[in-house]
C-alpha cells in the first residue's frame, strides 16, 4: 500500500480522508484518487528531468478526467493523445495544445486537421499512408506539420501479450528496418517536417532491459539519419512503466528515467531533447474503486462475494485477468471466508478478484486497490449500467470530479420507430 493509503484506527483512509465518509456522500461504485498521489509520482520523473533536456508528456489514455488533466497541466506536463476527443479535454482543463504529442495508428482527416488548427507540437506517425495523408491536409491548410516516426523496435517487453506493443506482430509502428526508407519519405514531402523519432514497446513493463534494449535500436536508427542529413531534434522513449498490483518490482520512477537520459547521453546523443510518455505510473496507484457488498452467495465449488461494481466499471480482470488488491475498507467481525469478488453483470467473465479471502458481510465497502489507470477511462455501460462517479482527495477535503451518471442519460440520444 502506497503512503497515501493508510489505515486510521482501521479504517482505510486517502491522504486525511476516510473512504468510508466519501462512499457515505457519494454512493457506490465510485473511484477517489488523492491528488498527493498523482504529484509525487509525477514529481519523480520531473526530478529526472530537471537540467536536461527532458519533459514528461502524460499518456493521458490512462486517466483522462479533467480534473486529473488539471492537475498535471499545472505541474507543467505536456500530453500524449491518441484521439481528437482527447485534444479536446486537454483543452478543457486548461493544457496548452503547444505540448502535445498525437499518436494512434488511426487519425482520421478531420482528427489531422483539428490538431494542426490548434498548432500540436507534433504528430507520431506510424505508417507511410498517414505520412501521405497528413501532409495532404497539411497543403490543404496551408500549414507545415511536425512529426516524429514511430519506430517498432521488435523488443519484447514481457508484459501481457494485449498490452504489448513493440513487436513485429503488433500493429503499432513503422518497421525497425524499414525505418531509414520512412524518414527519407517523410523528409521529402513538402509539407512536413522531421522534428523527432518515438517508441513505444508496451505497458506494464517491470524490467528495465527492454527499454534499453528499445533506445539502443531507436539510437542506431538516429545515427543513421544523421549519415543522411536528416535531422533529429527530439526522441520519445514512451512510457509503459509499471507499478506494483501485487508482488511486481518495477524500477524506481527516477531512476528508472535517469538510466534512460543517461544511456541517451552516453551514445552521444545528449544535446537531443528526450520526451518520457508515462501513463500508468502515474495514475495507477494513486485511485481505488469504492464499492459494496450486496450478497454473499456460498457455492458446492466457489464462495461469490457479489458487490455493486463489474466488469462494466473496471474491465481489466476480465480483459486482461488483471490483480487487484482488495481490501476491507473497515475490517468487520465476520469469519474469513475465500471468494471469488463479482459484480451484477450478467457474463461469467464479471469479476474483480478470484480466491480472496475476505471477512465480509453484506453491506461492508470494499476498496480495490490500484485502480487509477484504466478504471474509469475503460469503463463502459454495458447492461444499460450508469458509469461510476469520481472523487478528488486533496488533503482533507475531497471534491466530485465526475458526476454518476443517469440511466436516463444512457439513451437520451436513442430513437423510436415510427408507428
């Protein structure tokens, strides 16, 4: 348990606040993240960064709350998006476009032509038809747009094979050696301009390896555009960082970044501005899911503690079969029995946590831990179930970041037919 997370006379608490107190006001399911959280661990990047030529661009996939996005644009993060609804909340909350990075495989037209409005920093393109089609809608605006090529490094990142991304068969990514023929493409396009080179190998990644095994190839690729006069201003090592759901050992955020500085200024390359793109690391950590127990429901083969949240709420159990800690919010007197923790929806892939042994009794709120990242941003209303409410810890005082929703809400947009 984070430093954040605590327990006072036994109750789990956020920074000064009980959860209990928020799931009173609030209701469940609802997701709280402390605003302590998200500092600190943004903190430790920038401390990396500070006197270099670095910056921290959040990979707002992650969380994008505009609360969230707030707090990073004031500590002075730039954005990675990967879609124009993302551009939009990064306005919102008060980002400058000016410090965006655009990703994604798939940027429509009308995607392409909103960044370039707004004047993103640069584009990471992935494949040779969106170089074409970017620098179209480039001519068409009159404008120049900047890019960086994504380069997939084929390194395995030992992660889950969903959450992989730098390899061969992934679709992400310009091909490692068809990554000189791509740039000598981009550079001759009128429209366009070579500003940088990106890579992105996969997320939850506990081993520093394969990063340094990525920057080394991303490195060879620069020194060789240099032969060819191309020049590079900036390299993005992505993010992919992971954190700690159960017994993991990832690197220590700082220096985790410093290794990766240093390896760039080793090979020569230090004079070169160098973009981290963390997402999880440092969001997953800092939010949990409230939720409550409705059943306890005793089976021939498995014990089922049915609670308010499902797979609909937080998806990566039954997507990804994720851990998540799951913890009493106030320890009962009940006898400890071993459940597997489930939601209402109506699969059989709806569950938060197999074999947990837990003291519980009906009506007892639950926090499952670790829930920042990939919680509320991969939520969904499947089963016409309204999406959780979000709740901001700072301090002692604690603020609602997103209201829930209302059924009602759900098909406000849905039509009848005639008669």
């Amino acid at each position: 348990m984070q430093h954040w997370f605590s327990r006072v006379e036994d109750t789990l608490v956020v920074e000064d606040v009980g959860l209990d107190s928020i799931a009173a006001e609030f209701g469940t399911p609802t997701y709280v993240y402390s605003r302590a959280a998200l500092t600190t661990s943004y903190q430790a990047y920038a401390s990396a960064c500070k006197g270099r030529r670095a910056r921290v661009q959040y990979a707002m996939k992650a969380n994008s709350n505009l609360a969230v996005l707030q707090v990073f644009a004031r500590l002075g993060a730039g954005f990675d998006i990967v879609s124009g609804g993302e551009l939009k909340r990064v306005l919102a909350a008060g980002g400058d476009p000016a410090t965006v990075v655009f990703s994604g495989v798939g940027k429509s037209a009308a995607e392409m032509k909103m960044a370039l409005d707004h004047g993103v920093r640069c584009f990471n393109v992935e494949s040779i038809p969106e170089l074409e089609r970017l620098n179209e809608i480039a001519c068409r605006a009159g404008a120049t747009a900047r890019v960086s090529l994504r380069i997939n490094p084929d390194v395995d990142a030992r992660t889950h094979p969903y959450i992989s991304t730098g390899l061969k068969a992934n679709k992400f990514g310009i091909a490692f050696e068809d990554a000189l023929a791509a740039y000598r493409i981009a550079a001759a396009l009128p429209y366009l301009e070579v500003t940088g080179i990106d890579c992105h190998i996969g997320s939850q990644i506990t081993e520093l390896a394969p990063y340094l095994e990525a920057l080394d190839k991303v490195l060879d690729v620069v020194e060789g555009l240099e032969r060819e006069g191309i020049p590079i201003g900036h390299i993005n090592v992505g993010g992919g960082l992971g954190i700690v759901y159960a017994n993991e050992t990832p690197p220590d955020i700082t220096a985790f970044a410093t290794t990766m500085l240093d390896r760039v200024a080793a090979r020569g390359h230090g004079h070169r501005e160098v973009l981290f793109e963390p997402g999880r690391s440092v969001v997953g950590n800092a939010g949990v899911l409230l939720t409550r127990v409705e059943f306890l429901k005793p089976g021939c083969a498995r014990n089922f503690c049915i609670v308010d949240a499902a797979m609909n709420d937080l998806s990566r159990p039954a997507m990804y079969e994720a851990y998540h800690r799951i913890e009493a919010v106030r320890p009962g007197h009940a006898r400890a029995v071993k459940y597997d923790v489930v939601g209402p929806v109506c699969e059989s892939g709806d569950w938060l946590g197999r074999d947990r042994v837990l003291a519980v009794q009906p009506g007892d709120l639950l926090a499952v831990m670790s829930a920042g990242a990939y919680g509320f941003a991969m939520s969904s209303n499947y089963n016409t179930r309204p999406r959780a409410a979000e709740v901001m810890v700072d301090g002692g005082s604690f603020h609602l970041i997103r209201e829930r929703e209302c059924v009602n809400e759900l098909f406000v947009r849905e039509r009848l037919l005639p008669v």
